[in-house]
C-alpha cells in the first residue's frame, strides 16, 4: 500500500474524493482480521440496493462481477435524473437542455480521461463497450494498416471479443493471427511472446486482467517488447478497472478498451483511449451524423476527435452513468478496497481447495478476484452446478467464458467462475463454499448409477444402446403432447424443474457413447454423443440414443428423443422444431448457448434423417 488512507474506513463519510494507491495486487494476502480499520464493506453493501435482495429464498450471493457488476444508487439515481431533469440531444441544440445535456456527457468525458490518466480527454472515444472498441481499432486501425504477411500477437488468455475482431481483419488483409502461449498456471510465457515479436509483428492485442482465469498481464513489459519491434498495443482492460488504478501513460499502450457495465455503471456504454497520432490518422468506424465536418454528395471531411468516432446519438445517459460511477468508485476508494478484494481472493482460493474432487484452473503469480474451478470428482458439469448454486442463491457464471480456446488448453469444456467485487464478503464466500459442499454430496451419492455403463440383456462385455421406438403417431402429435404439458406448467421454474425431470429418466449412455469415439455434438458447451440409426424394423424410420454430461441437456435430448427417435425420416425433415420450441416458451428457460448447443443437436438428428430418408447407410452407427 502506499499511504495511509489504505487504512481508512470507507464509510460515506470519509470516502476520499482522490484516486491513488497501489500499482497493483499484493503478493501474498494478509489474514483475515489484521487490519487495525479495514475495509468497512457492509457500508458500501448498503450502497447497492440488489445487494438485499433475496433469490430462490435465499439472500443473494453475487459472484458474477466478471460479467457484469451490481450498480450503487448513486449511478441509478444519476440516470434517473438525466431521464427526469436533462433529457435532450446533444451536441445539436442552442436551447438550454441540449447545452446542460451536452455538459454531463462531455463531463462524463473528462471524468474518464481523469479516471485512466489519458493525456488528452479527446482521446477518449464512447463506445457501446469492450467489444465494440476493440472492434474498432481492428476495422479502422488494423485494416489501414496491415499487409498480407503482417502478424497480430493476441494470447491464449483472450475473450473472443481479443480474438474474433482480429481473424476478421486479418482475413480481410491477409495478415496472420498467431498466438503467445501460456504456461499450466496461467501466466503468459514472456519469453516467448519476445521470440514472437519480429518485424512483421503490426498489432498486439492482449487483456490486462484474463476473465476466466483472473491472471494480471505484465502489460508494461509486454508494451515494452512491442515498442521496440515497432507494433502496437491494445489492452483490454474489461476486467482491470473496477479492481485496481488504471494509468495509461503508465503502461505505455497505444488503445485501452473497458465496458461501464463491469466498473459498477451501466450497459450499453464503454470506452476506447487511444493515442491521439493514430486516431486521427484512423478513417472513421461508422459514418453519419456527428461524426462529420461537411457533407456534399462530391465529398465529406471528418469532424475532429472524438466526434469523428461517435456516430449517431450516443448513449447519452449511459456515458453520464458511467461518470457517476467513476465517482463512485474513486470516492470509495481503490487503495481502501485493494487489500480487501486480495483476502477475498485467498480465503475463497483456500476454502475451495479444501473441497475434495474440486480443481482450481489458473494459479497464475499476481491474480485479481476471479477462480475458476471444475468438479471432477464426483464429476458434476459446470453447468449443472451453476444451476443447483443459483437454487442456493448463489451466482456465478458457468461455461468457457467466451474463451473457448483457453478451454481447450486446459482441456475442459468449461469451468465455475467466482469473481469477486469490493462489496463482497467472506460470508458469500462461506455460503459459495457451503453450497458446493451440498451439491457435492448430492452428486457423489448419485454418481455410482451414472458412471454405470449400459449392457445389453443378457449379453457378454459389450455395452448396448437403447434406441427408443416411436413415443407417438408422428413428431406433430408428440409436440401436441408436450406442449399440453407446458401449458399447465405456469412458471419458468416448473418447466424447468420438469426438463430436468425428464433428463433424470433418460437411460444413461453417456460413457457407453464416448466410448465409441464418435465426435461431440458440436456448439454445445456441455459434452453431448449423439448416434442414430435406420429403424431395423423399419427402413423410412430413423432412431438415435444419446446423452449428456449435464442435466438440463439430458432433459433436452428426451424432448428431442420423444419427438424424433422411431419417427419416419421424412417426418422428421419436415418438422418445425424451431417453431415447436417457441411453442413451449423454450427461451424462458434455455439461455442463449444452450439454444446453440440445442441447434447443434437438431442438426445432427436431421443430417441423420436425410441419410435415412436418402436410404443412406445407417446413421452413423
Ligand atoms: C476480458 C474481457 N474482454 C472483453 C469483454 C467483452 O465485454 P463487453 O461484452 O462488455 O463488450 C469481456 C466481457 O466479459 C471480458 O471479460
């Protein structure tokens, strides 16, 4: 820590005004309790009203700040009054409204040029979030810039929102995408980020804080290196802001990007920095109004900086949230909260390794608040227990994070993430680890009958598949049955509730599936196996078995089953599923990546039904 106002109680009162302290994390966390004032975090508690409220009965435990964080009255009284007292468009008028409009949102501005220390609030550009400002810089910056033959350096740690923009632009300019590595822990491989750094090195794209792993990149070194081969930096500084003191000038980027929505303020804004040399050299990301100098049909000229890069109306409210919530956050503090959010960190790391069959993934030196961390005995599926936390009201974001190549390095196809925010404690820490511990028992006592493979009756070794017969006269009548049965079921839990109860009933195959071989059902986040075959008693009919690692998409393949399995192909060809879903209000209960993984199955069933109906060879078995 570097001063004294570390030791300060952040209670309203004495919440500095200044923004200061540490350069970053501590190296090893002290114990709990050895503060002479620490942190007073039930006082800034009181200051986010979601905070009391209570989920499935119980007390909400918030673990998903990666994702997004909670917002303190201060940002939703601030918008409302906007909306109530300042509303107009800015920019644009001469009348009152417009002008003292226009004053919070360039306020706004300036609020966030203070906050990251830009040289220059011009340099600051209102995005819609991260990924729209690294969006950016790869269609404007990157496609100026780059040649065929030229190299991006992004690293395994990143979020698809570092990557894909950059695949993009290389794929339109004939440039490469290559990779830094990582090691086991978590930590970039600095050496050999050096090694990749060449002269065709043009553009580095890494994140100062991984949001699936929490690792803290040595981004001034990294910046550092890139310097010196002549490349430019951008950070994406989406899970950095709301945890430690941000100074570009510091860190020696070229483009800096974070969402409002993960530093307490709002959706639907964020922020770009760059150097002001290259975004005016830059063309222009979107045209239309505001973003222009003069407009003939011969030619148009650009308005200066940052106009040139906000086209249209901006969220206005939302940048005026966004400064209410740098307010926020440097009035509490970040040097009064630095020592809390590291404790929170190594008493949730040492609670978890405590639970047997419970592996952290990411173990990197210097991490900010943030474990991931997988069931492997008795293996649960992260999504699953994200589901069975939430009935604890316990939050937290399961899944590959958006990093589906970091999954792969560390082969799993997702992890659990709890990550943390000032305003966290170790009570939701205690209550995190509780319900594990609960969820834990609950699966070991069931994990003997799913590990049991299925064998044939009385058959030797070899495991048989059961392939359902036809659940009714044809795929319309057995949807006309399930959705009686979601009509009467009322709510989103019901109906949910009966998936899962579907998915308990449904003969386990999944090591039998594995085991053959055949590949995942693609775009699911969970393990899926799907085999098919010609009906033997019937060559226009298609049946398949598969299964899951997670509960809720075993309730998925028995809805999938009833509907398909024993069905005439051409029946199942021709069959609306997307319009049955919609029937049942699917997407009440089924997020959005299910619904991919969803549409990955039914692809698969189909293709299998073509080659039925073709009089293909049989399915894929
Ligand atoms: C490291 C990182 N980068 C980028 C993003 C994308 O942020 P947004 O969805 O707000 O644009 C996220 C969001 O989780 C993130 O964690």
């Amino acid at each position: 820590m570097t001063n004294s106002t570390a030791r300060e109680t952040s209670s309203v009162a004495t919440r500095r005004e200044a923004r200061g302290g540490p350069a970053g994390p501590a190296a090893a966390a002290e114990p709990l309790g050895s503060l002479v004032n620490p942190f007073d975090v039930q006082s800034v508690r009181k200051d986010f009203p979601i905070l009391s409220t209570k989920v499935n009965g119980k007390p909400l435990v918030y673990l998903d700040n990666g994702a997004t964080t909670q917002k303190p009255n201060a940002v939703i009284d601030r918008i409302s009054r906007y909306y109530r007292e300042e509303n107009a468009n800015i920019h644009r008028g001469v009348y009152h409204l417009s002008q003292v409009a226009t004053e919070a949102y360039e306020d706004a501005r300036r609020k966030v040029a203070r906050f990251i220390n830009a040289p220059d609030e011009r340099e600051v550009i209102f995005t819609r979030g991260t990924t729209e400002a690294i969006n950016l810089v790869a269609a404007t910056y990157a496609r100026s810039v780059l040649k065929p033959g030229d190299e991006i350096l992004v690293s395994s740690l990143e979020h698809h929102s570092n990557i894909v923009p950059w695949q993009i632009a290389a794929g339109a300019t004939g440039a490469r995408v290559r990779v830094i590595p990582i090691d086991d822990d978590g930590d970039l491989l600095l050496d050999e980020y050096a090694k990749l750094l060449s002269g065709r090195t043009k553009i580095v794209a890494v994140n100062h804080v991984s949001n699936a792993l929490g690792t803290i990149n040595e981004v001034r070194t990294i910046c550092n290196l890139a310097r010196r081969a002549g490349a430019k930096v951008l950070v994406d500084g989406a899970q950095w802001v709301a945890h430690f003191p941000t100074d570009v000038r510091e860190i020696g980027c070229d483009f800096y990007a974070f969402s409002g929505h993960k530093l307490f303020g709002p959706t639907g804004i964020g922020v770009l920095w760059g150097q002001r040399e290259l975004l005016e050299a830059m063309p222009p990301y979107m045209g239309g109004g505001d973003m222009i100098e003069s407009v003939t049909f011969e030619k148009t000229t650009y308005a200066q900086l940052p106009n040139k890069f906000e086209a249209g109306t901006p969220d206005i409210a939302g940048a005026i949230g966004l400064g209410a919530a740098i307010d926020y956050v440097t009035g509490v503090g970040f040097d009064a909260f630095h020592d809390h959010e590291q404790r929170l960190l190594s008493y949730a790391t040492d609670q978890l390794k405590k639970i047997p069959g419970l592996r952290v993934i990411g173990t990197a030196k210097k991490k900010a608040g943030v474990i991931s961390f997988v069931l492997e005995d008795p293996a649960l599926s992260a999504l699953d227990a994200g589901t069975r936390l939430d009935r604890e009201g316990v939050a937290v974001r399961t899944g590959h994070h958006c990093c589906q190549p970091l999954m792969a390095r560390f082969n799993v196809p997702a992890t659990i993430r709890a990550s943390f925010a000032f305003y966290n404690t170790t009570e939701d820490v205690d209550a995190l680890v509780a319900a594990l511990k609960k969820i834990r028992s609950e699966a070991g006592a069931k994990s003997p009958v799913i590990a049991a493979p299925q064998r044939g009756a009385g058959a030797t070794k070899e495991p048989t598949i059961q392939f359902p017969e036809a659940s009714a006269p044809s795929p319309a009548a057995a949807a006309d049955e399930f959705a009686d049965v979601f009509e009467m079921l009322d709510d989103r839990d019901a109906r949910n509730e009966y998936v899962l109860d579907l998915g308990a009933k449904l003969p386990q195959a999944f090591d039998t599936l594995k085991g053959l071989g055949i590949p995942r059902v693609p775009g699911c986040m969970s393990e899926v196996y799907l085999i098919g075959r010609m009906d033997p008693g019937s060559a226009e009919r298609l049946q398949f078995a598969a299964d899951a690692n997670a509960e809720i998409v075993r309730g998925l393949i028995a809805i999938l089953q009833k509907l398909f399995s024993g069905q005439r192909a051409a029946d199942v060809l021709a069959f609306d599923v997307e319009g049955f879903f919609r029937r049942i209000g699917l997407d009440q209960f089924i997020s959005a990546q299910r619904r991919n993984g969803l549409a990955g199955m039914v692809r698969r069933i189909k293709s299998l039904a073509a080659e039925v109906a073709g009089g293909g060879k049989n399915g894929n078995e």
